[in-house]
C-alpha cells in the first residue's frame, strides 16, 4: 500500500492506474480424448494446462448465464455421458478459487477421479455414450478504453466493461498472480488501502450467481466504499 494512497485516502486517489483488460482465447482440439472413465483418468494426466484451463475456468464464462448445472466440464460429462452421478458431484464440487495453478487444480482432478475408481472398477472401462475431446486455449489479452485513477472511475470502468473482462481480472487471474485473490482486489488493497472492500470482493461466490450478478456485486460493493 503506498503512502501516496494512505494520504489522499478520502479522495479514494491511486498513484498506480487500473487498467481494464478483456480477453479472447483460442480454441484448440489436443490429441487427448476419452470414451471411458479409464481413458478419461489417463488424458487427464497427460493433457496441457492449457485444456485444464478451458474446462474449468473457461466454462464459467461460457456458461455464466446459467445459475444451475455443473461447473465445469468434466463433470457436465460424467453425468451425460458416462451416467455416474457420484462422480460428477464430486468434480462439481471442485471450486477453481481454491487454486493458483492449473497443475494444482489438474492434481485434484486426477485424484478425485482415482478415488472414484477404486470404488467402483467397474465403472472403469465402460464405454461412454459420448467421446470426451479435451481441446485448449491460448490467451490473448486485450486492453479496453477504461482506466482508473480514481476509486470513482474504478466504478465507472466495472460499470462500462463487459463481463468477459470481469472474467479476466476476477476469476483468471488467480492464475496469473498465484495468489487467492484477484485484480480488484489487489488494486483496492495495495494502491487504495480499501482493506475491507477488498476482503468484500473476494467473498463473493462465483458459482451461485452469472458474471452479471458478480459484476453488480462489485460494483455496489465500490459504490458503498465511495460514500
């Protein structure tokens, strides 16, 4: 937190600008693919972070209107595809905010599947009624016209953006600042001194809710930090 921000703290001024961001991916098809839960475990072990990546996190975005179902896809096809319900309650369950690294979140992929077949080996070798293509992205990122030197042009940028880029600065970016946080946060804590806001920010529960409803959540939670 830098004294500059501490002194000037009711006028809510940074002396380091947010800049919002927003992001494309490219979508690749890997040489991974499963059409049996065994097969599954094993392209698991072997696929890129990348496809970790585009299962998990990208699904959220993909998906952010819809307020029930699975979080991610692997989970999405144990119960279609492979009608293992267990199973896919316990991928389900699987929350990407607990993790800064996809090689950590892809460990507990692997194990939660393991556990699951030393339970039920029969289920090992069944044949899916669906083949499961694990695909990739690479990460394009792409600066927007919102920057922020104010906590009141903070709000008005959250307001502007879409929420492709609440995605980037509030959910990927646990991977690229390898903490359990996020950029608005991390701004609002190291540059404002907005302790609490940020702990306010961090709680808010991305699986409950679409990124609309996390977009508003932010925002109000900025505008009750003005007042």
């Amino acid at each position: 937190m830098s004294a500059t921000a501490v002194a000037s703290g009711s006028l809510h001024t940074a002396v380091k600008p947010f800049y919002f961001n927003t992001s494309a991916h490219l979508l690749q098809i890997t040489r991974q693919k499963a059409a049996t839960l065994l097969e599954f475990l094993e392209a698991l072990r072997e696929c890129p972070d990348g496809s970790i990546f585009q299962h998990t996190f990208r699904t959220l975005q993909e998906h952010h209107y819809i307020r029930e179902g699975f979080s991610n896809d692997f989970a999405h096809w144990a119960l279609s595809a492979c009608n293992e319900n267990s199973l896919a309650e316990a991928l389900a369950s699987i929350d990407v905010r607990e993790f800064t690294s996809a090689s950590q979140l892809r460990d507990r992929f692997v194990e939660t599947v393991e556990k699951f077949l030393e339970r039920t080996p029969a289920a090992a070798n069944r044949a899916a009624r669906e083949t499961f293509y694990f695909c990739s992205s690479d990460i394009v990122v792409i600066p927007t016209n919102f920057v922020a030197r104010t906590l009141q042009e903070f709000a008005e940028g959250l307001r502007g953006v879409s929420v492709h880029s609440i995605q980037h600065h509030f959910i990927e970016a646990r991977l690229r600042l390898k903490l359990m946080s996020n950029d608005f946060s991390q701004w609002l804590y190291e540059d404002l001194g907005l302790t609490e806001a940020a702990r306010q920010l961090n709680r808010i529960d991305i699986y409950t809710v679409t990124l609309e409803d996390v977009k508003k959540r932010i925002i109000r939670i900025v505008e009750r930090a003005l007042s």
